[in-house]
C-alpha cells in the first residue's frame, strides 16, 4: 500500500479524501487523516478499511514528523501560513506534497532545494487559485498554439448559494468561511491594468465599481475587483496584454449594499469595541452613528447614509435584523468586523436543505491574422449537500488527482509550483469534467472597453 497523509479534516477536505478513498483499492492507497479534531477526521473516513484517523496538531514536531516519515505523499488542507513547516519535513524526509493556497515568499524559498531532492511542491491546485489557473492557461495556450497574441485577460469566480436556496434578499449566505467574507478587500488598494492604464481602487471605493456579467442558464451577475491582478501578468505571459484583470462574483447588488458596511466602519478589524460582549446588534450599529437627542439609530442610519425607506438597500438591512435590540452576538472583546460577521450568521448560515453553487468566468481577447476576437468561457458547479458542497468539489479534487498523479508519475515537473504546465492542467481538467465541473468556451465579438468605436 501506498500512504498518503491528509493533514487537515474541514469542509474542503470531503470530496479531496472520498475521491482518494474510491481510488484506494485500484491505486493501492492508505488514506491517514489528521486533525485537531479527531471525531472530525474519523467523519471524513466513512468507515473505509483503507483509511485512519487520527489526532494530529501540526505545532507538535515529533509526531508530524513520525506521520510526514510514513507517507509517500503529503497533503496540507491547513491555513495557508502553516504549510512551511510542513514543507520543510517533507524536505527533510524527501515526500511530494500539494496544497490548495497561495505559494508564499517562504514556500517559494524552498523551490531550488525541492528541484535538488527531485520533489513536487504543488500548490494554487484547489478553486481560485487553481481551476481559474488552469482553465485560463488552457484557452491561452490554444490561442499561442494558433499563433494569437493575448490582449485582454479577465477572470471571476464567486462561491454563491444554488438558485433552489436562493431564499434572502442578499442572495448571499456563507459557502465558505465567514471571516474571508467579512475582510474581503482590506489590505491595499485593488490593482489591475486596463487598456493599457494601471488601476488602482482603494478599499472604501471597491465595492462602488463592478462588472457584469452574463451567465447563460443562471442569469446576470456582477464582480467586484480583487487585491492584485498584476502578479498575474508574468505568471500567464501577459506582459504585452493591455487588460488583466480578476475579480469576486456576486448577485447584482450585494456590492452595494455591502458597502454601507464598509462606509460606517463595520468591517474593521484593527481595533477592540468594549463592552462588546454585552451589545445588542442595535447597539453595535449605534456605535458609528452620530448622537442625537430624539432621532432613532434608523433615522440616523438612513440620514448618515443618504438610504431611502423604500429603497431595497434598507429592506437588504432590515432583514438581517440590524436594529434588534433582542439578539446580542455576546462576543467579547470584539471587533467590528467580528461582530458584523457574528451578526450576518443568524441569516446566512447554510441551513440543512441548502446547496451551494460555484461560477467561474473568464474573457480572453486576442488578435490573430490582424483580426481582434474573444472567447468566453463560464463554469458553473452545483453542490450535491452540506457534505459534498460545490466548495469542497472545486478545491479538493483537483488537490486529490494532482496528488495521485504525482504518485504516479504522471506529472514529473519538480520545485515549488502551480498548476500552468499542460502535463498538469489537460488530464486534471479533463478529469474534472466527470465530477460536473465543466468549461463552457464561446467565441464572440471582442468588445474590449473602446465604447465609442
């Protein structure tokens, strides 16, 4: 049997370990589980004969050494900034490993040294980043392969609740972790280039400036800009691109809304609200409102942010019990941000009954024979429940037959990397397309920004 250790039990890793699991028999795989939790990996095992579980805390050197020692193969499911540790053992006992996140400075750092011993570190293997890496490289590739120049490169994706669960004025609830969601933008200034121009939004003006686009089957959709769209250039060969630009999906008109969040100071995160643990959620909205002597927190909340009553901006608010005086999110020493996201989980809370839903969009102009043209291509992936969601399909499998095709040499590329070489993306993609998740291309006219022309 071959050993591979899964490090990391949580919502992504289901579909990651049941696609391990029913390869187990023919691939001759040992599946060891690890987590802090280990009620939560035994879970994720489902009783298979070819799978253990078993406690695992990462900060504990001895024994991640003894399990990374036994593996062929590791694989890290854990936040991002504890994957280095990991890396270096498996440096040390010479193991392939993959992950789902970013490659850090210090993940990056490790790429001569994992030539040297021969190994793959694969990493940005999960969703976005990922399948957005992946998809993109294969259209771009197909246009240089025709001799095309790329000159616009877009990309979006957004994890969305499905339309049958659909059920909030948002038409939003939490596919994946709430913090993400709460912080999303803070950091620096988004950055991207447009027609030959850098753009740079700041955050209080990010969610004030989107796209939007159509998808055929689903309906309209619109994006705002992520952080850095620039360290793209280079990694797609997009230096002479004149746009390259990526960015997060959501319904038409969350933006908006969102951002009075954003206007008031509720997403903040830098500093404590005292008392916190014993303000309503009425409270805590009055907190960033002026005083005044008669006139109610919703009257200064709607003057404060120039909201008709009957815009469906307030109604937007008004659903999430904003102004309750009764519910008191009880955290202490909190946050604003924090206590935004406690309050948005009384109502975005995936129920029992709730599917997710995933969409990914990317525009790809390009000139060929002096002819400017575009493709299009959409990906939407449906959740099958709260086990098997969208979420977990789209980051976890492309991470488990990344992982088995490296045992298997399949893909022999060594270093630190990502997944933008055809001996990666084409059989991945290709799998992928099995498990629902598939790439719709359609040539259309290129439009580009020149509105007057």
């Amino acid at each position: 049997m071959r050993h591979i250790l899964v490090i990391g039990a949580g919502r992504s890793a289901s579909s990651l370990i049941k696609y391990l699991l029913d390869h187990s028999e023919k691939e001759q795989l040992h599946i060891t589980i690890g987590d802090l939790s280990k009620e939560l990996a035994e879970q994720k095992t489902t009783n298979h004969k070819n799978a253990t579980a078993i406690a695992f805390d990462v900060h504990n050197e001895e024994q991640r050494k003894i399990e990374i020692q036994k593996a062929n193969i590791v694989i890290s499911m854990l936040p991002a900034h504890l994957h280095i540790e990991v890396a270096k053992d498996c440096l040390t006992y010479k193991k392939h490993m993959v992950t789902a996140s970013y490659i850090s400075p210090a993940m990056q750092e490790l790429d001569e040294i994992a030539k040297a011993n021969q190994l793959i570190f694969m990493n940005e293997i999960g969703l976005d980043p990922g399948i957005d890496h992946m998809s993109a490289m294969k259209i771009m590739d197909e246009i240089r392969a025709k001799g095309g120049k790329i000159i616009l490169f877009e990309s979006f994706c957004g994890g969305l609740v499905a339309p049958e669960s659909d059920t909030n004025l948002w038409n939003y609830k939490f596919t994946w972790n709430p913090r993400n969601v709460v912080l999303a933008g803070q950091g620096g200034a988004a950055k991207f280039i447009q027609e030959g121009t850098y753009k740079y939004i700041p955050y209080h003006k990010l969610f004030r400036r989107t796209e939007f686009l159509e998808v055929e089957g689903f309906g309209r959709f619109e994006a705002y800009a992520n952080r850095d769209s620039l360290k793209y250039r280079e990694v797609y060969g997009l230096q002479n691109a004149e746009t390259c630009y990526r960015g997060t999906i959501r319904r038409v008109g969350f933006s908006k809304a969102w951002d009075v969040f954003v206007q008031l100071g509720m997403t903040d995160d830098t500093y404590i609200i005292d008392d916190s643990e014993n303000m309503s959620n009425r409270d805590f909205v009055n907190l960033f409102l002026p005083y005044h002597p008669t006139d109610s927190v919703e009257i200064k909340f709607r003057h404060q942010l120039k909201i008709d009553q009957d815009d469906v901006i307030w109604d937007k608010l008004m659903e999430l019990d904003l102004f309750s005086k009764s519910v008191v999110p009880g955290l202490k020493n909190a946050t604003p941000a924090q206590m935004l996201e406690k309050i948005l989980s009384y109502k975005w809370t995936l129920q029992s009954e709730d599917k997710d839903m995933i969409v990914m969009y990317h525009k790809i102009g390009y000139e060929i024979n002096g002819e400017q043209k575009q493709i299009d291509a959409t990906m939407v992936c449906l959740g099958d429940d709260q086990t098997y969601t969208a979420m977990a399909k789209t980051v976890g499998l492309p991470v488990a037959i990344a992982a088995l095709k490296i045992l298997n040499g399949e893909i022999q590329k060594t270093g630190v990397q990502l997944p933008i070489a055809k001996e990666v993306y084409l059989p991945i993609l290709a799998e992928l397309e099995k498990y629902g998740v598939v790439f719709y291309e359609f040539d259309v006219p290129y439009f580009g920004y020149d509105y007057y022309n």
